[in-house]
C-alpha cells in the first residue's frame, strides 16, 4: 500500500496522540478496533505517545483491510468517532475520505450529520442474513404456580405477545413454555440440551421469560437471583441466574440475549461490565458487520435491586416492561429511523418508558437493568425494524 501523504500523517498524529497517553489506553482501543486481527500483534505498546502514534498509524495503514472494503486505519477511527464529540466526529469522517480516497477503497459513508443528508446502505433482508445464520427463541409465561405461589393475571399473555413478535421480527425458530409446560426440567433441557446441540456459531438466541422471580440473601448482603419454574416450590428447584449464565457457555449462538420479566435482584452478580451508555452511531454495513462479528450475552430485566416488576400497566393484557418491549421492537426503539434494532437501542427506550408507565400505573416505578453477562464479548444484539428501508 502507498505511504500516506504528509499531510494526512500530521491530521492523525495531532488528532490521536492525546488518546494514546498509556498502555492500557492504547491496547483497549485498538482491541475494539481490530480484535485479534495478526495486525495487533505487529503493534508494539511500549514508548513516548507521539513515537507509539506515528508507528502505529504506520503498522494499520500498510497492513491494510482486517475485513473487504474496511481498512485497519479506518476501523480504529470508528471506534474513536463512537468515543468523542460531534465536531471531532466532524474531524473523523473527513479523515477517513481522505484515507479512502487514498487506498482506492470503496468510498467510506459518513456517519456525521451533515447540512447535505449522508448516504447510507439500508441493508436488504438478504444483506441482512450474512450477519446470521438462523433465529432461535425459547419464551416462557407462567401465570399460575399450583398454588406454590401468588398467581400472576398476565405473564402467560406477555409470553405469547413476545412469540408473536418474534416471528414477526423473522424468528423462524420459536419454542414456547406456557404455564404448567414451563417446569424446571423444561426450561433446563432448552439451556442445556436443546439450544447447545442445534445451534451454530452465527445464529442468535432470545429467551423471554415471564413470571416470578425470587431473591437469596446470604452473609454480608451477598445476592443470588432465580426464576421460578412452574413446579419449583424452594431453591434446591428454582434456577439460577449464574446456571443461566454457564448456559451461554454451551450455546454456539454468537448473540445471546435474556429478557426478564420478574422481579429479584443478585443480576450485578454475573454481568461483566458498564452497560452501553448511547446507541452508537448509525449503522452502515461497516457498523453492523463489527457490532455482529463479535460475541455478545446480554441481559435486559424488568426492574433493579429488590424492586418489584409490575404485572400490569397502561396497555391492558401486558406488564409494563413487556409491553415496552413490544413497542420498542415494532419500531419506536429504532429512534434513528437506520432500520435496525440492537439491544442497546431497545433497553435505551424500554427503560424510561417502563419508569414513567410503573409510576403512572402502580405509584412505584421500576428501573429496568441491562448489561453483558460475564464472558460476553463487545457485540451487540441486532433485531431488523419494520421500519427498515432498502435503497
């Protein structure tokens, strides 16, 4: 690959050296840019900010595409646009043209907003498919318990609304478990013996589950959160959130994501790390080809810490964090109006909705919880929009 000009070479020094003022800075962001690309391991950390800058725009630029049509540059400056202001995104896309224009590849669209609107790539449903194999849900809504315990009016409702919309967002595999079918052996040979023999390594996993939740407090206020199963009378039968957490282990699906419609509280105790704050920026098919290459288990909940989760709400039928989800996943999540859904995107429109619709129902709102299970990678869960455009 040609050098770079002398001029592009001092844009990116001046613009990325304050960002590169340690080790752990340097290896964290090139990690989000090209993973364990061979060209990570030809960067040497070590040295001043302004030396270990110019060798490493060196090394990416000569190394050149870590996937067709993205060059390695380039991919560190989209993980950097996602990490800074709107006018140094301004300052990023014009330097990813020019690094475009002077590699030859495929011009790059700005992801900036712009007085002229950009242009994007909507993906199709057949350019959607590379970025998965199939679609698997296991949902389950259990009303009532044999009198083990209180009687809910509208999970096994919840359950059947989350199914439906599902199929309607292209799940072709939905296996559902409603009331007395949703027994602890049922639920556990979809985790540990279905979903880890039929799945492959580019598909995605959903499972819902609605009913009770229940918490185990043990010395110095440790927390242990479970699911009730339909014929769980105490904790020996009840299933845990960190056996829930060793399942995605065993499930090839590169995209895993959990929706808990219960109320417990011990979920800090098996995630990995800060939630995604925002959405991210719009999804072009550079975007959408790293956020899905990457692993991802996530886990959206109805509510925090020991709150409790409100079994009805304004939409009658549907709790109130069901009943987000469903809107949120006909569209009103896909607030850029880019025709995609991460999970990102949907617990960033579940959560408000479900505080102000629990307030308003119940006079005690609920704060939905949302984050990676450990062991997750930095993907993010992606569902198609109806309000999807094709070019």
């Amino acid at each position: 690959m040609p050098n770079l000009d002398a001029a592009t070479l001092k844009e990116l020094v001046d613009f990325l050296t304050p960002l590169m003022i340690d080790e752990n800075s340097r290896r964290a962001t090139l990690q989000l840019a090209v993973g364990n690309a061979p060209v990570y391991h030809q960067i040497h950390f070590g040295g001043p900010a302004n030396t270990f800058t110019v060798q490493m725009i060196s090394t990416l630029w000569q190394f050149g595409e870590i996937m067709p049509g993205q060059p390695a540059l380039v991919a560190l400056l989209e993980i950097v646009r996602t990490q800074v202001g709107v006018n140094q995104q301004n300052a990023i896309d014009a330097l990813i043209a020019k690094l475009n224009r002077q590699s030859a590849v495929a011009a790059h669209r700005p992801l900036s907003s712009t007085a002229s609107a950009p242009t994007y790539l909507w993906p199709t449903q057949s350019e959607f498919t590379p970025y998965y194999g199939k679609s698997w849900a296991v949902v389950i809504g259990i009303n009532h318990y044999g009198g083990r315990h209180p009687r809910l009016t509208n999970a096994s409702n919840d359950a059947r609304g989350m199914a439906d919309m599902l199929r309607q967002r292209g799940f072709e595999n939905i296996h559902t478990l409603y009331d007395e079918q949703a027994t602890g052996s049922a639920i556990m040979g979809w985790l540990r013996n279905e979903l880890p023999a039929r799945t492959d390594a580019n598909d995605r996993v959903v499972f819902f589950f609605a009913g009770h939740g229940v918490t185990q407090r043990g010395p110095n206020d440790h927390k242990r959160g479970y699911l009730i199963p339909h014929d769980g009378s105490n904790f020996a039968e009840y299933i845990g959130m960190e056996e829930l957490r060793q399942c995605c282990n065993v499930i090839r699906a590169k995209h895993i994501l959990v929706l808990l419609d219960c109320c417990f509280s011990g979920v800090a105790a098996v995630t990995a790390r800060a939630t995604l704050s925002g959405s991210g920026p719009r999804m072009d098919d550079i975007y959408l080809a790293r956020i899905t290459q990457r692993r991802a288990w996530q886990i959206l909940t109805a509510s925090d810490d020991d709150e409790l989760a409100a079994d009805s709400s304004s939409q009658p039928g549907h709790s109130a964090f069901t009943s987000a989800l469903l809107a949120g996943l006909a569209g009103e999540a896909d607030r850029d109006q880019d025709g995609l859904i991460t999970a990102t995107d949907l617990a960033n429109y579940v959560r408000p909705r479900v505080v102000r619709d629990s307030e308003a129902t119940s006079l005690r709102s609920q704060l939905p919880f949302f984050n990676y299970l450990l062991g997750s990678d930095l993907g993010d869960f992606v569902f198609t929009s109806p309000t999807r455009k094709t070019p």
